[in-house]
C-alpha cells in the first residue's frame, strides 16, 4: 500500500507539473497575443473609431477605407453656425488646394439638425474646398469622439493610428504645419 501511496503521488506530481508547464505556455501565448492588438480609441498612437457617412456629394465614406488609402486623413468637427469653423475654412481655403492629393479632410458637423442639403450650401461658400469631404455628424460619432466643441481635429497617419488631436481654430501658419507634419 506504501508503494500505490507512492505511485499515486508520483503520478499527480507529474500530472500537475504538466498542467503547470501548459498554463504557464497558454498565459505566455495570450499575453503576446494581447501586446499584438492594438487599441481603439481617440488617444495618440490609438486607432480611431471607424464611422461611416454619406457626404454632401451623397458617397458613403467609411474611416477605415479611407485609412487603406495610405494617406493622413485630417477628422475635423464643426458647425455650419460657428465663427471659428469659418476662419478655420479661409485659413484652409488658401493653402488646401497644394494638398489635397496627398491628404484627406473629412469634415463632419457636429449639429445633429444640420442636414446634407445646408452642409453642401456651406460647402459652396469655399469654393477652394470643392474636394474636402462634408458630412452631417451622428450621435455615435460625436460619443466615441467625446465631441463637445467645434474645431475638433484629428490627424490620423498613414498607418491607420492618430498622430495628432486639438481644438481650437488655426490660422494659415498652423494648418501648413500640420499638413507638413503628417505627410
């Protein structure tokens, strides 16, 4: 009896080793494989929250296929109603034409009332703007963006991840450095 007690222990020592040695092996593959994802979300380095949009020309246009393009896509939250929206657009609307095959701009409203009709009229006061995309916002977006203000942006890069956000209203100056930055 002495020697089954024996063999016993032997057996659940090794049995339990072994488990041991898998858990071990299986906490090690799901911690690599955890590193390897990357996260969502609106901070530096994060890859934003896909959305889809009809734009004021009546194209769906989804993030994530814009991203496959390979080219910095610039996120901009305004309003057809705020001031510093519109000095925004003439600050852009002086140096936008140099880069828009290079970068994209999608501007979304921020004002759930305003629809693609009064976006497009908007467009039409910037001229210079013809290939900047409009869209009217949706509450999704403007909850995974934590957008309250006008003049959001984010700048995300060619790899898909943000690289740049702020608000704030920029004069001609500061929108060339940023386009200069992310290209």
């Amino acid at each position: 009896q002495i020697l089954m007690c024996i063999f016993l222990i032997f057996i659940i020592s090794c049995t339990g080793q072994n488990n041991a040695d898998n858990l071990e092996l299986k906490i090690k593959s799901e911690n690599q494989e955890l590193n390897q994802i990357q996260v969502i979300g609106t901070r530096i380095g994060e890859i934003p929250y896909d959305f889809a949009v009809v734009s004021t020309e009546g194209k769906a246009v989804r993030l994530s296929d814009l991203i496959k393009e390979k080219k910095p896509i610039i996120v901009y939250f305004m309003a057809t109603w705020c001031p510093y929206c519109a000095e925004d657009y003439a600050a852009l609307s002086k140096i936008y034409r140099n880069y828009e095959n290079n970068i994209t701009f999608i501007s979304i409203s921020l004002d759930l009332s305003e629809n693609l009709l009064e976006l497009k009229e908007y467009k039409n006061k910037y001229p210079e703007l013809k290939n900047m995309i409009f869209a009217p916002g949706q509450n999704q977006i403007l909850i995974d963006y934590s957008i309250t203000k006008t003049t959001s942006k984010y700048a995300i890069g060619k790899n898909g991840t943000i690289i740049y956000r702020s608000i704030g209203a920029a004069d001609e100056q500061q929108w060339l450095q940023l386009f200069n930055s992310i290209l």
